[in-house]
C-alpha cells in the first residue's frame, strides 16, 4: 500500500512521533492507522491520539440539579463558531433545552425532538432558533442521573460540565453534597475516564501496559543520559491486573527484602504497609490516569480519592459510595474539518 504525506502528517499530529518513525511505522502496519498509533506507542514513540487536539466544534455544555439535590442534568449543544457560543441568545438557549429534558425526564434525542417546549414541537423550535441566531445548531448529547445525593458542576468556560451521584444514608448531607461538588471540580481538571478500575476492561488495559511499558522505557533513555534517576519499569498497570496471589507474592517478597536489610521482626508489621502502598502507586499508574478513585485528590495529593471518600465515609457517619459519573467537554471526540481552499474556490467559482 502506498503510504501518502497526509497520512504520515495525520499520524505525527496525532502522536506527536518523528516524521520517519510514523512512516514506517504506517509501513509495518501496511496503512493502518490505529495500529500504526498503538505499535509508536509500544515502542515510545508516540502518545496517545489526543481526541482534545482534534477538536473542530463549538458549543456550550449546560448542566442543572434539581432543588432536592438528587437528579442532575447534562447537556451539550454545538454551534458553529465560538463567537455564538457566547451570545445571549444561545446561552439562554442551552439553559432552556437542559432544563426541559430535566423537568420532561427525556433521555433519546427522539423523544426530545417530539416534545413540546414552548407549546411548540422541540424539532420545530430549535430550526426556528437556528434561524434566529443565524448558525446551525445540534443538541449533541445529554443525560441525566439520580440518587440519594447529586451534584454539579459547570466550568466557568462553560466547555465542561461534570455530575456525579451517590448512595449516602446518613444524615450529613449537605456536608456530602458539597464534598460531592469538589469532587467534580476534581473531575473537570482531571479528566478521569471512569469511576473506578472495575470500569476497565482487561483487554484495554493489557494493551495500554505494553504502551506505558515503552512509554516510561524510552524516557529512561534520556534520563540515563541525563545522569537523573530512572522509572521504575512496572510489572502491571491497573488493580484490574492485581489479584489476592499476587498481593501475597509481594508480601512475601517485601519480607524476604526485610529479613536480608536486618530489620527486626517485630517492626515488620510497621513498615509492610508503607511497601505494599508503594507497590500499588508504582503498578497502578493507568488508574491513576484514568479513573476518578484511583486519582490523586486535587486538594490533599498524598491520598488518592478512594481513601478520601473512605475518610468522608466515616467523617459522615454512613458510607458514601459513588454510582454515577458524567463528565462532558464540548468537541469531545468530534474529528476537525478538513479545510481544503482549493477546492473551496473552485466550487464557489464552478
């Protein structure tokens, strides 16, 4: 197959790999793009495609909770230029539209488009808004969630927009409604993927260990030629990899190391945890990337959120356990136009 100019630009603007190592790269993979991204990444040559650095669409997200603090709603509606996205007339749109699928329970773009808003058929209404603010408009997606405790949280940009639920009986609610709120500030700046590394499907993280394997080994290279000190090379990348034999393996490993430094039995019990912490932090790195309790708290970054959420549980007086996550930033994974002015000019000429 013969490997043409764009598709080595597309695959270097997506990995941020050298021009050679993309075309060969493509070679290997006899032009196949997704391969040719995961086997640059294997080697360490390439990041993961940033959908964000492909991002076209413009928009506004629009988020609302009810009064009770137990259904929030999120919505993302697309425009065509920025400079709408900040008029008057959309904002008040996108606020409308997420308050009514809230309130209608709506939750297929089907029945938004039969409901009623403003005595009028939805489908109707917003080709008559298209025509008012003068670009087309596309209520992209949204959703709702409920539970014993919700809340929200929308960016000052108004790009992103998170909820997140849980189940919490106790009676500190107000004080978990907020703690709820920081949590997604956390979430918006952190851009956690899912809940918990019980989301992550084996497969998925097996082939991502083989790319953070050569990710980590090719920053070795020049960290060694820099005389700094070295990465740790781990053995896995997420608890979904981490079962009970294993845990006891290195429990025993961590004893042995003990026994051969000198260290007295009686202490073991003290030093065990800080290792076995240690270990987990150096092979649960994908967690860390991608799922909210495996993350580092923003605002106490020596816990992880799952340990957060453990000493809320007992600040609270009842156990909170998260059950929804929804996190929207506008464009995500819309792939960017192609502008071709060429072409461009001769239809407007034809």
């Amino acid at each position: 197959m013969d490997i043409s100019a764009s598709m080595v630009k597309e695959l270097r603007e997506s990995t941020g790999a050298g021009m050679m190592d993309c075309k060969k790269a493509l070679v290997e993979t006899n032009g196949d793009m997704q391969k040719a991204v995961d086997l640059l990444r294997e080697k360490g040559l390439g990041k993961a495609a940033k959908k964000a650095d492909r991002l076209a669409s413009e928009g506004l997200a629009g988020v609302i909770v009810d009064t009770e603090c137990k259904k929030a709603t999120l919505v993302e509606i697309n425009s065509e230029t920025d400079f709408v996205a900040k008029n008057d007339k959309f904002i008040s749109l996108v606020n409308l539209v997420t308050s009514h699928i809230q309130n209608e329970n709506i939750k297929t773009v089907e029945e938004l488009n039969a409901s009623k808003i403003n005595g009028e058929v939805f489908e109707d209404y917003l080709k008559s808004q298209i025509a008012t603010i003068g670009e087309n408009l596309v209520v992209r997606r949204f959703e709702s969630v409920s539970d014993d405790i919700v809340n929200a949280y929308l960016h000052s940009n108004g790009r992103v927009a998170v909820a997140i639920s849980a189940k919490y009986n106790g009676d500190n609610t107000e004080k978990v409604k907020e703690f709820l709120k920081q949590l997604c500030m956390h979430a918006a700046a952190m851009k956690p993927s899912v809940i918990s590394y019980k989301d992550l499907d084996l497969e998925f993280v097996e082939k991502e260990f083989l790319a953070l394997k050569g990710e980590l080994e090719k920053e070795n290279e020049e960290l060694k030629r820099l005389g700094k000190t070295l990465h740790n090379i781990p053995s896995f990348a997420s608890r979904v990899q981490i079962n009970d034999e294993i845990m006891a393996k290195v429990e025993t490993d961590i004893k042995e190391e003990l026994k051969k430094e000198g260290k007295p039995e009686k202490i073991w019990d003290k030093i065990l945890p800080g290792k076995i912490d240690r270990f987990m932090a150096d092979n649960t790195i994908l967690d860390q990337r991608l799922t909210l309790m495996g993350q580092f708290y923003v605002l106490d970054d020596k816990k992880t959120v799952e340990q957060i959420i453990a000493e809320k549980s007992k600040e609270f007086g009842a156990e909170i356990v998260l059950t929804s996550y929804v996190r929207y930033e506008v464009g995500e994974g819309l792939e960017k136009k192609v502008d071709d002015f060429a072409a461009e000019v001769a239809a407007q000429i034809g």
